[in-house]
C-alpha cells in the first residue's frame, strides 16, 4: 500500500510499504477514507525531535473496518469509525478513570502511521467508536478532526474548566487553538480570546465563537488580556502551542485561582517554580484522552450541532503528502486533509 514516510527533517515520500495485518486478537485493519497532518507532525519535519531512519507518518484517522481479530466484539468490518490518536485498552485502571490516553497498555498512532491507505490499529474495542451508519461526504472532515484536533481543543477546554459567567483565553491559532474556540463557547464561555497574528484565523475564530482578538505576544499580549479583563487576567486558558514562550504567555495571562488547560506538545519548556507558585493557578493537560470525548463529539457533529472540518483548509490526494506538510510547514494552510 502507499503511506507517507519520513525518512529526514523536510524530506517527505509517499512509498509502498507492506500491507498491515491483523498481529494481535484485539487489532483491527481499517482503509483509511481520510487522513490529515497535524501541527505535532511538523516537530520532526522541521528537526526539532530526532528522526531516526524512515518513520510512518500520521496519527488522525477515519474509514470503514476491513477486518478485525477474534476478541474484536464493538467494531465489525464494513463499519465506518472514528479512532483516537491514541490505542487504549478501554478496560485498565486509568481508561477507566477518564484517561485512555495514559492507558497502561497505550499506543501512540504516530508509530503505526495513518496517513496511508490501510492501517492496523490496536485495542480496536478501545480505540474505535463506530457511526451510526455511512456519513454524508461533507461530514467527514469534521469527523476527522475528532480524531485529535477537536478532543485535543475539547480537552484544553474542559481541564481549563471553560463554563458559563467565565472568560477563556486560547493561546495558539492552529487548528487545536481554533477548536479550543469552538470548545469553550459550547461548553457555555462568555467570553473567549484568542491569541492571533493572522487574519484567515481571526475570522474562522470569530466563526467558532471568538469574542475578542489579541495580536501581541508574550508580555505584550498579557498586558492586553489584562486590560480587557479588568488588570485580573483570564479564568480559564488554553495552551495549544507547546514552546517556553506560550506556557509562560498562558500562566501570565490567567487570574489567581484560573485553570489553565496544556495541550500544546511540549518542546522545552520549563516552569520558574517562584512564578508558579505565586501565580496561584491551576495546571492541568497532556495528551488529550480524545477516547472518552468521542461518542459525544461524533453526536454532535452527527446532528450538525457543530462543524469542526472547517479548520481543514486545503485538501490533497495522499500523493501529495510532501506538499501539504510544506503548507503547513509555511503556514499558508491551517490544516491539510489527505484523501487515499
């Protein structure tokens, strides 16, 4: 089959590789209807985590069940699913406690590699959620997104406690940032800001719900988030981004006894503990247990409460894998959607 592989920062191909097989009784295969890049996926691309030799690519996914091995019992082939950027178990400790993407048996996509036309995913019956039938072709983009952009901002959301009479302030305008928008104003915001430079995302923030536009960054852009909340700063924050400067902009820009949701891959960051310790915040994030949002998030986006698959500004053939990742690499794209 044709995947994407990395075999050196910025040297992207779409080659054949081996068809994937059920391996274990909990596996299933699926074929992919779509695929996506991912702001994570643009660390290796640019050398900013190692890539040790040829690396499968992709970790957001949707398409229909081919096959699947003898524990499977919630997924059947020639079902359409949605699946976590994370493979979990769904029965240990931690999954049932809400955190699936710290399952004790859990796998990350990003090493089976989604942006190809078949892949093996694990822990199929804790992994994937299957539609209520075939999805209309203008849903797919949005149930893609569920996959990670969307849980992730959902996530951001929820762990910065976003809710009704607060302010949330997002500090990020990639597509986790934008769906941290969309996150909060349904989870009953008043008010949300985002942090952006760029007017494409300005205004499909605005769209999702955005209240206000911040256009200065670091202690310029907490001044600003301070004068438009009194001098207290934010309840809630999210914090898409992941770099030094981002988690110290969204401790600052978050009034004592805020929550601050992190959702941004972290690439190092470190805390001043003096700071933190008389900022009086509430920290809480990693990598987002989409799991646990998915039946939710796909009834959503099944009755059109919500339209996530906006972010996904450009759409490519998988054989144009290299290109996409230079538009989002050059950011002249938010999102790329690949179609196998």
């Amino acid at each position: 089959m044709r995947a994407t592989v990395l075999h050196a920062p910025g040297d992207v191909r779409v080659e054949e590789i081996d068809d994937p097989r059920i391996i274990e009784p909990t596996d299933a295969v699926i074929r992919l209807t779509a695929a996506c890049v991912c702001g994570s996926d643009l660390w290796p691309y640019r050398g900013a985590e190692p890539v040790d030799g040829p690396m499968p690519m992709g970790h957001e996914y949707v398409g229909v069940v081919e096959e699947v091995g003898g524990e499977v019992a919630t997924v059947k082939p020639g079902q359409f699913v949605v699946g976590s950027f994370v493979a979990s178990d769904g029965t240990c400790e931690i999954c049932r406690s809400g955190y699936p993407s710290s399952c004790v048996h859990r796998v990350f996509m990003s090493q089976v590699g989604t942006q190809s036309e078949r892949a093996r995913i694990p822990w199929a019956d804790g992994t994937l959620v299957a539609t209520p039938g075939v999805p209309d072709s203008d849903l797919i983009p949005s149930l893609l997104a569920a996959s990670d952009v969307l849980g992730t901002g959902w996530f951001g959301a929820v762990a910065a406690q976003a809710g009704p009479g607060r302010t949330v302030a997002v500090v990020g305008d990639g597509a986790v940032g934008l769906l941290g928008v969309l996150a909060a104003r349904r989870l009953g915001a008043e008010r949300v800001v985002i942090f952006s430079r760029h007017e494409t995302r300005q205004r499909l923030a605005r769209e999702f719900g955005a209240t206000d536009i911040v256009t200065e960054r670091g202690d310029e852009g907490v001044a600003a988030l301070k004068e438009l909340t009194g001098g207290l700063g934010a309840h809630s924050v999210i914090e898409a981004v992941g770099t030094q400067q981002s988690m110290q902009q969204a401790i600052r820009s978050t009034r004592p006894g805020g929550h601050i949701g992190f959702v941004g891959v972290s690439h190092d960051v470190s805390l001043n503990g003096q700071e933190l310790f008389f900022s009086q915040v509430h920290l809480h994030g990693g990598p987002a247990p989409v799991r646990r949002f998915l039946p939710e998030l796909i009834d959503l986006i099944w009755q059109r409460k919500i339209d996530p698959g906006r972010v996904f500004d450009l759409t490519l053939p998988l054989d144009q894998a290299a290109e996409a990742y230079r538009a989002m690499d050059e950011r002249r794209a938010i999102k790329a959607l690949l179609t196998p």
